[in-house]
C-alpha cells in the first residue's frame, strides 16, 4: 500500500464519523481511529491502521461493537514473510464503566481477518481491549484514545496490539 492512499483512508476514518452522526437517532456512537498496529511476531514490523467502528448501546452502559479497518504490517522473516494488507470485520460487545470522568470502557469480539500479498488467507481471530473517552472541542464527539490485542489464528496463533486515537460521537 502507497503511503498517500494509505493516509488519504486513515483520514476518512477520522471525518466520516461527525457527518454520519447527524442521519442516526438511536442510541448509537459512530466512530474512527488510526493508529499503530504491532504484530508480534519473529522478523515482523508494524505498520499504521485505521478502522470504522459502530457502537449500538442495546442495553444501556453494553452494547454491541462491529468494527470494519486495515493495517499493512510486515509479517514474518524474509524470504517466507513479506508485507501483508489485512482487512477485516469484527463483532463483539463493548461495556462502558462508570465512576469515572474519563469514561473508561472494556470491549472484545471475534472477527474475520484477510491477509493479501504472498501468502494469501483468510482468518478467525478474537480481539479485547480498553479505552477511554475524552470530551473533545468538537460538540457531541469524543476522543478515544484505546489499547486493542488482536490474537489471529492461521500458520499459528497469531498475537498483535494495535494503539489507536479516534474521533466517536455520543451515543443519544
């Protein structure tokens, strides 16, 4: 993946998520992040990430999660790694905790992950992480700085934290 187009879908996910808020009544939080992703794995190296998120709050502080981002890591040593582009789509709960001006909050899923490059595959992984939301300048939206571990099966068991900052909007 070229660096411009790369940052060019990185910045979309930023400024999708205040547009799209104003069509959406229910008690839903549309959101972006980008961010670094960090494969750990022998001879691998990270890569920037981006994804959109929905956050659908069914039953007050929990909610359901779904989540659709790409990251461009380097995987494996050469010459049977290479740089791969993963895609993927997550689904999973996502429960914000109270006591807390910060508004911290927990979430986990499972999900499908699409490698592209030399060795071509689709995978099943799970994911859980944590975050935060800050009010930011910007009326109904927030800040997310947030920590997410991604563990990919395939050749093996693959495990990778991606740290991410994000614009969401406030659930109504």
């Amino acid at each position: 993946m070229r660096p411009i187009p790369a940052f060019g879908v990185l910045f979309a996910c930023l400024a999708v998520p205040a547009a799209a808020q104003t069509a959406v009544t229910a008690p839903v939080s549309l959101g972006g992040d980008v961010g670094i992703f960090a494969p750990f794995e022998s001879g691998s190296s990270g890569s920037l990430t981006g994804r959109f998120i929905a956050d659908v709050y069914a039953w007050d502080r929990l909610g359901l999660r779904f989540a659709a981002g790409l990251a461009n890591p380097d995987l494996g040593d050469r010459p049977f790694g290479g740089r791969a582009t993963m895609v993927y789509a997550t689904g999973g709960l996502i429960q914000r905790l109270n006591g807390s001006v910060y508004n911290p909050y927990l979430h986990g899923g499972v999900g499908i992950y699409r490698f592209s490059g030399d060795n071509s595959q689709t995978d099943l992984g799970l994911n859980f992480g944590a975050g935060f939301e800050l009010q930011s300048p910007i009326r109904r939206t927030f800040l997310t700085p947030e920590l997410t571990a991604y563990v990919i099966s395939g050749d093996g068991p693959r495990f990778a934290l991606a740290l991410t900052i994000g614009v969401h909007t406030k659930p109504r």
